[in-house]
C-alpha cells in the first residue's frame, strides 16, 4: 500500500497538469522598448552677410535648411558656440557697443526676411545658453507650425534665417566666422 500511494499522487499529479495543459487559450507576457532618436542635419552653409557697416543689420543672403533626420518628434535649440575671440554676444535688446554684436534667428518660410521681421524679444541667439524654439522664439507669430522649430516630424524641412547686428565699432576688419549649434531634442 504504501508503494501505491506514490504512484497514486503522481497520476494525480500528471492529471492536474495535462488538464492546465488542455486550456483553450493562453497569454504571454512581454516588456520592450522602442529606441527613438532626435537628430537633425544643417545644409546650405556657410551663410554669408557681406558686408555690414558698423552699427547697422544685415540679413543672411540665404538661410540654410534644417532637417529632423531623427526617428522622433523633435523640436530645436540655438546656441552661439563659436565667435571672434575679441568679441562678445550681446544678448539683450538696445545698442551695440564696441567689440559686442547681436546675433537674432528666425524659422520662416518668408524667403529673404527684412531685418524689421526679427524680434528682439524673441529671436536673439544666445551663447550663454540654448534657447528653445517655440511659437514665438525664433518664429513670426502668424506663420503657422509647419514652418517653425518645433513639433517637426520625422523628415521635416525648415529654413532658418539670421541677422547680424554689428558692433558700433571694432578692430575687427576682416572676415569673421560665427558658429551657431542647432540642437535637436525629442518632443
């Protein structure tokens, strides 16, 4: 008998599981992340200004084109990164002065913008830190959200433009280079 009860308990055992086994449906549990990337491609550059009098605005000749080459939403910063060792950025609205320059950018599909359309306001590029790209920095208010730095889906084309406020004066007369980093960021 007591050879018996262990068998006994395995077929009881066996029966249980055979009978789990014969359920008609299932389910399987699973956990994945989906790795998405914000990145963005600047062409059309190096622009060009020309020549700018001191204490006067210029308007780049053309604007470059920013594309989100990224798998996400994105939306952009701007940050001075690079200047003229002998120059400082102006980050505030009013004059110019000696070795200082002011530095505004705009997301918009007007082709060749004045430099009234530049808002000192909103579209002064900074070097003392980024600066987010939304319905009205970097952007003309009444342009719809197509045409401006943020919510750019996978792909999406904008044209940035810039304008230069030069220095009152400065000893500065050649040629200068201003590097601007477009940062893209995940929306």
């Amino acid at each position: 008998m007591k050879r018996l009860i262990p068998i006994l308990a395995f077929l009881a055992i066996v029966g249980f599981i055979s009978q789990a086994e014969a359920a008609p449906t299932d389910t399987c549990g699973m956990s994945v992340t989906v790795s998405v990337t914000a990145s963005v491609s600047v062409t059309d550059e190096p622009l060009a200004f020309g020549s700018v009098n001191a204490g006067a605005s210029g308007v780049s000749t053309s604007g470059c084109t920013v594309t989100n080459d990224g798998s996400a939403y994105s939306y952009y910063k701007l940050k001075i990164t690079d200047k003229p060792a002998t120059w400082t950025v102006e980050e505030t609205a009013g004059s110019v002065d000696w070795n200082k320059f002011r530095l505004l950018a705009l997301f918009t599909s007007t082709a060749s913008p004045g430099t009234g359309v530049f808002d000192t306001a909103d579209d002064i590029v900074l070097a003392s830190g980024e600066t987010t790209a939304s319905s009205t920095a970097y952007a003309i208010t009444a342009e719809g959200s197509s045409v401006k730095g943020y919510d750019c889906t996978k792909t999406a084309v904008r044209k940035l433009w810039f304008r230069f406020d030069a220095p009152s004066g400065t000893d500065l007369t050649t040629q200068q280079w201003i590097t601007v980093t477009v940062y893209a960021y995940q929306t």
